[in-house]
C-alpha cells in the first residue's frame, strides 16, 4: 500500500489502523482468514476486506474504528524500539527543516520510524530520506516497515555508526536538511557538515539533555553555523470533559440565593430546575415548615430539593500526567562553503 | 548552482529579525536604519552573511560571521572586574555617548570598533565581569552591528517573517501552531486539500509551497461572492511558477450554503464585456481604429480570465463531489459553522484541523463533534514554546516568552 496514497477501500496487505480510544490504538496488516484478539473482541480480517477506511467494526463486546494511517496516527500507533519523537516536535522539526517535494534529507537514529515518516511525507514523491540506524535488528524492522508502506523509494536505510562514519560516501553534499537524535551529537557534526550540499542547508538537534545541547552548540560554532537556536515545546493536548458541581445548601431557595447574587450562571442543570419551579414543582429547603406544606400539597407538587441539582460545567482537561519534558530542539544553519560566490 | 539575481526576491536580516525586498541593481535598501546597496551582493550565492560598511556591503568570512567571533574582538583589549561589587545600578544613566553620536559613527566605523566604542562609553565598563561584558556587547551588536544575512525565501523564511510582523499588529497564530496545523493535516506534494483561510495567505502560500511539483490540488473556499477569486497578493512572495498557481482552486462562500442545501453548485457564467462596460466606453469604443485593436486585445485577456476562473471554480466543484483528503480552517469567525459547513466534503478517514485564539469555540466543536461520533481521534493542542539560551556557563531558558497562543483541534473524520 502507499502510505501516501489514500484509498477509500480497504483490501489485502494493508495497513490498518484499529482505533479504539485516543490512547488505544495499534496497526494491524490485512491478511486473508487471519483473526486480530481485542479487548471488545475478534475482528476478522476477512470482514474488513472491502469495508471503507473510516468505518466502524463491530465487535463482540464494542466497536472499533478502521482507520488510514497517517504519520501523526503511526506516532501514536507504532510498535516501540525505542522511544520516540511526538507529534509537538516533530511537526516543529519538519517545518523548521524547511522540507519540500524533491529535497533530500539525512536522518540519526532511525529509532522506531516516528519522525522517519513525518520526514518522508515532507520531501515525497520525488524527494529521498537517507537514515542511519547503529542498531542491526532495528534498522532491518525500520527497513520492513517502509517497504511495506510503500515508502522503499523514497527511504534508504543503513547500518552504521554515524559518529564514526557519517552517512554513505554516495550521500556527500546532497542534502538539504540534517537531523541527529543520537546520544553524543557534537561528534557527529563532522559528517553533518559533510552530507549537506556546498551551498549550505539546515540542521536540526533533538537532546534530551542539556549538556548534550551544551557540548553540540559550542561544536555547532566551532564548524561555521550560524542561527544556531535552542527551543523547548511542550505541547498540553485537552479533551473536553462535562463535569458536576453539586450545590451547597444554604438552607433557602434558588430565587433568595439569586437574589443574594450567589448563583452560578450559565448552568444547565440549575436550568431545569428553574423550569420545574415554574411547572409547579415545589422547593424544598430546609427552612421552610416541611411538615405542614407537605400535608397541604403533597398530592398537586413534586418536590424539588436544590442541593440534589449538579451544576454542569463543560471544561477542557488535560491528561492526569503529560510530558513536562521531552527533549531540546536546536536549529542551525550552514552557509555556503564556497567563499568566493 | 543558485545565485543572487537582480529583480529576485530576498529575505534580509540577522538573529530572527527580517524582512522581504526586491534585490535591485544600482539601487539602495536599508535594514534597520543602515542604508546599504545591493550591487556587492548580485551574481554571489544566497546565505553569507554581510557587513554594511559605509552604505556598501562586504561579505564577511564564515569564520567571522558567527556573532561571538565579535564578541571575544571587542573585549580582546578590554579588562573585566572579577564581580558586579562595583558595578553602576541599572536605573543610573550608564552611557557617556549621546545617541546622535552613535549615530553618526554607525555611518564612519566598522562594526566591531563602532561597538568597541560603545563599550568604553558605558560607565564603569572595565570593572563588569566578563559574562556581563559579554552580555552587552552581544546586546549592541544586535542593535548597531549592521550584519545581515541575505536569504533565498523558503516556505519557513517567509512563514516566520510574516508572522513575526503579523503578531505585531494583533495575534495571528505562531510559528508552532503553524507547524502544527501543516503538518497534523498531513498536506504533502500529492494531497486533496481544503482550505479555509482568513490569514492574509499565511496557510494557503504554505500548503501551495507543499503541493509545488506534485498532483496535489488546493480547494480554497473563500470569503466572496459568485465570480470573485481570492487575495493572493502576499502569495507573490513564494514567486511560484505556473504550474503552482494551476493547483490553486476556489470556490466562493457566498454560493456554498445553496450548495449544500440543494446540492447544486453554481458557476459564474462567462459574459461578453459589452455588457458590463458603462455606456460612455461603448462610445468611445467605435472612435479610432487604434482604440479598436486596444479594446480587442483587453477583450481577450477579460475573456480569457474569466474562462481560467471558470475552469478553477469548476475543478472545485468537481473535487469537492468528489470529496478531498484534509480540511484546514483558521478564520476570523466563529470555526464551527465553517467546520460544520465544510465537513461533509472531507473522505472519512481523513484529518482535519481547526485553529481559534480562543479555546472555548473549539470546546463547542468537541462536544458536537463528539456527541454526533463523526470523527475520533480528538485533541484540541496548545504549545508551551520558549527559547533557551546555550552558552557556556550561563544556560537557562529566556527570560521573556510568548503567551497568548491559539489552539489546534484535531480529528479524523469517520463515517
């Protein structure tokens, strides 16, 4: 399949992305007669074979949805090597990379393929990302995973160790952008410097640390680049949740409270309460003779007790724990080598 | 390779400050206050960094175009004190030179010197420690260096310096919300984009810089009526060849809600200029010869633009039947009408986009979005961004970053 080809249809071979909730969800490769184990039960791929991207499965105990992939979606869905780059940073690092159709980039490490795809979808159809992995077993699985995306021609994958070696000989002075997410950076500069074009490019760190940022800067100067720049970004991703807030009792009714000025406005609950009043339904506050109304109306009103209503509030919610951190972003460039143009 | 040409477009300007011009031969420009001509710089290639010398330019060694190699110059002869202890308060006047003579010796002096003597004019300078020293000298030299870069315009050049005088005016969004929307749109070489964009271009120069070279198109709904094409004035700096400006489609708000409603997209129809011409130029039409043949040839282009809009709004229908492959909206109304409007012409599985200022338009959509099962995948994002400075000894997060910032709803459109 191509990854960036949408197709509206669902066949053999693909890549399916099962969703099941914003933090559940995981690839599945279509394959004839084969059957995926969820949490809401079986899906069988032989059913899902011809359905519609976007459409929903029922399940046994739920439903799923089939999804495209994306690379924001591959973030969230892929199999973990290693950790990986997010979306907070990885649309920051594409953009400030400054990639286009048709332009070449060098990648290290590899990693799980977060970033490698984000990459790749800057510079395709015609563009090629050139990505060094030191590790043999995740740069066959990296491999794997871009031929069956469809991605082979537009990705290479090496094995090597890019502090030691850099990128392939073949690579020198083609590329237009660098990135590194590599334990020591400021001994790759070297080779950075070599694979970017003679006319100078763009480079992008991402350290966790900041002695790496530290030692990678001050190696950054030492080479000839300029702009060199450190941000941080956090991103803080909300959901939007109701939430009830009960009504404290002041032992008197809505319309004294209101009066008081006390009352929370713009709620719906405190809403339908009024709306009963006015229907006839009759409060019950405590400092009212209970007993004898009671007797007296017991069989026209309903009673309506304030402290019973929830307020309800609609509010944007963070996850319980996000990322305070996930690592430093320096920018560089390279001016052009040839001093005398 | 790539050189500077006159009439090409540049990006000028140092450590984030910059500025779009026309590089133009025996002709002057002037970058914060230094005047300067650009002929030293034509047939040379982009992104060395100059100095402005006495109105001219000269290109400066990539040694000594990294700002610190200023920095150890000016103080190589200068002693510093081993602590502030005697250091003048901050609120005391410090500067023994006036600012008309600073001024004055921007225009004779070199960089470094000029900054030297702003050095030594600074009250109780020797006794400052060499961090603080630094500091100032780095300081100024931003201020009053006269050092520019000058740039080929990329999609992020032009992004971050139009925004940067954007913001200025009244917040539009950030560079990372920017970012964030291209790329959380997955809008590459290939892509069906529609667009809504009330942002003087910002997203539909980028999306175009992005499709530039492949078969994607870009549908841009925009605010007009039947007939009408959008702004594109500020696209002219991206200097996009023809080909980018084909994948440029439209289609106008105003006859969007009839669309919708009944299905039925309508087209401008292609009409002969006799009619729209006010009487008087009828007139005038049957006079001369010479006017004749001026009149034709105005008739041609009039016609001939108005069969290319057709085609555009055409090609936009026939997408938007069809249905496009993401949805980026940033206008200045309220988002969820444009959303809700523009919705059913994305693919199911497809991600969209909305950008607000404020949060609570795209709470509203949340929850519709949510109570309707229309898209999973819902986040709305906000960035906490600030820059860090990397120096040895003295690294810490700036003192002064961005508030105020916009939001990103994201989803994916299900069926």
């Amino acid at each position: 399949m191509g990854f960036f080809e949408f197709r509206d249809t669902i066949q053999e071979n693909d890549t399916v992305i099962i969703y099941i909730s914003n933090d559940d969800l995981f690839p599945i490769t279509v394959k004839k007669g084969e059957v995926k184990q969820t949490k809401f039960g079986a899906i069988k791929h032989n059913e899902i074979i011809g359905k519609k991207f976007g459409s929903r499965y029922d399940c046994a105990r739920g439903y799923v949805f089939l999804l495209f992939p994306n690379p924001e979606i591959w973030t969230l869905a892929l199999p973990h090597r290693t950790q990986i780059l997010y979306t907070p940073d990885i649309s920051r690092i594409v953009f400030e990379l400054g990639l286009s159709n048709g332009k070449v980039v060098c990648e290290s490490g590899t990693g799980s393929g977060s970033l490698s795809h984000a990459l790749t979808r800057g510079i395709y159809p015609a563009g090629h990302l050139h990505t060094v992995e030191f590790h043999e077993e995740r740069s066959k699985k990296a491999r794997q995973e871009f031929e069956d995306h469809g991605l082979s021609k537009n990705i290479t994958v090496y094995h090597r160790d890019v502090c030691a070696e850099g990128w392939p000989a073949e690579v020198d002075h083609k590329a237009d952008a660098v990135f590194l997410d590599i334990p020591a950076p400021y001994k790759a500069i070297e080779h950075v410097k070599r694979a970017l074009k003679l006319e100078g490019g763009e480079f992008c760190n991402f350290s966790p640390c900041i002695e790496q940022v530290q030692e990678t800067c001050v190696k950054l100067r030492e080479k000839g680049f300029t702009n060199i720049k450190t941000i941080e970004c956090i991103n803080s991703q909300t959901t939007v949740k109701t939430s009830h807030f009960p009504m404290p009792d002041f032992g008197v009714d809505y319309k004294d409270l209101e009066a008081a000025g006390v009352m929370p406005t713009n709620c719906e609950k405190i809403g339908t309460y009024v709306k009963r009043l006015e229907k006839g339904a009759k409060p019950k506050t405590r400092n009212l003779k209970e007993e004898d109304e009671k007797a007296e109306n017991a069989v026209e009103k309903e009673e309506l007790k304030l402290s019973e209503c929830n307020f309800v509030v609609k509010s944007a919610l963070a996850k319980r724990s996000q990322y305070g951190h996930t690592g430093y972003l320096t920018f560089a460039r390279l001016p052009p080598r040839d001093e005398s143009l | 390779m790539n050189l500077i040409k006159d009439g090409d477009r540049a990006i000028i300007g140092h450590d984030g400050i910059y500025k779009i011009m026309v590089v133009k031969k025996g002709k002057h420009a002037s970058f914060a206050k230094h005047k300067f001509a650009w002929d030293a710089c034509i047939g040379r290639s982009w992104g060395h960094t100059w100095q402005i010398q006495q109105g001219k330019l000269e290109k400066l060694d990539s040694n000594e175009a990294c700002g610190e190699s200023v920095v150890s110059k000016v103080l190589d002869n200068i002693q510093s004190g081993a602590d502030n202890r005697n250091a003048a308060d901050l609120s005391e006047k410090g500067q023994n030179l006036e600012r008309e003579c600073i001024m004055e010796m921007r225009e004779e002096k070199k960089g470094e010197e000029l900054i030297e003597k702003i050095a030594r004019g600074n009250a109780d300078f020797e006794s400052k420690t060499r961090f603080t020293q630094e500091k100032f000298v780095r300081h100024k030299q931003k201020k009053h260096g006269g050092r520019i870069e000058i740039l080929k315009p990329s999609m992020n050049l032009i992004v971050h310096q139009k925004l940067a005088v954007e913001r200025t005016k009244g917040a539009y969004f950030d560079v990372h919300e920017f970012a964030t929307m291209i790329a959380m749109a997955n809008i590459h070489a290939n892509s069906k984009v529609l667009l809504a964009d009330h942002s003087s271009c910002f997203l539909s120069g980028a999306i175009l810089s992005k499709l530039k070279g492949g078969s994607g198109e870009l549908v841009s709904v925009f605010q007009g009526q039947l007939g009408d094409s959008p702004p594109h004035v500020p696209l002219q700096n991206y200097e996009f060849p023809d080909e980018v400006w084909d994948q440029l489609l439209y289609y106008p708000a105003k006859s969007l809600g009839k669309a919708t409603i009944s299905g039925d997209f309508e087209l401008p129809e292609l009409k002969d200029e006799d009619e729209d011409l006010p009487p008087q130029a009828k007139k005038q039409k049957t006079d001369t010869e010479d006017n004749k043949r001026e009149e034709d040839k105005s008739r041609i282009s009039r016609r001939e633009r108005q069969e290319k809009r057709l085609k555009k709004y055409s090609r936009a229908v026939e997408l938007m039947k069809e249905k496009l492959e993401c949805l980026i909206i940033a206008p200045k109304h309220h988002p969820l009408p444009w959303l809700f409007m523009l919705l059913p012409f994305l693919k199911p599985s497809c991600p969209f986009v909305v950008y607000c200022d404020k949060k609570e338009p795209l709470m509203e959509i949340f929850n519709k979005l949510h109570e309707r099962k229309s898209a999973v995948m819902l986040s709305i994002n906000s960035v906490f961004e600030r820059t860090v400075q990397v120096l040895p000894m003295r690294t810490h997060p700036e003192v002064h970053m961005p508030g105020n910032r916009g939001y990103v709803l994201y989803g994916i459109s299900v069926l």
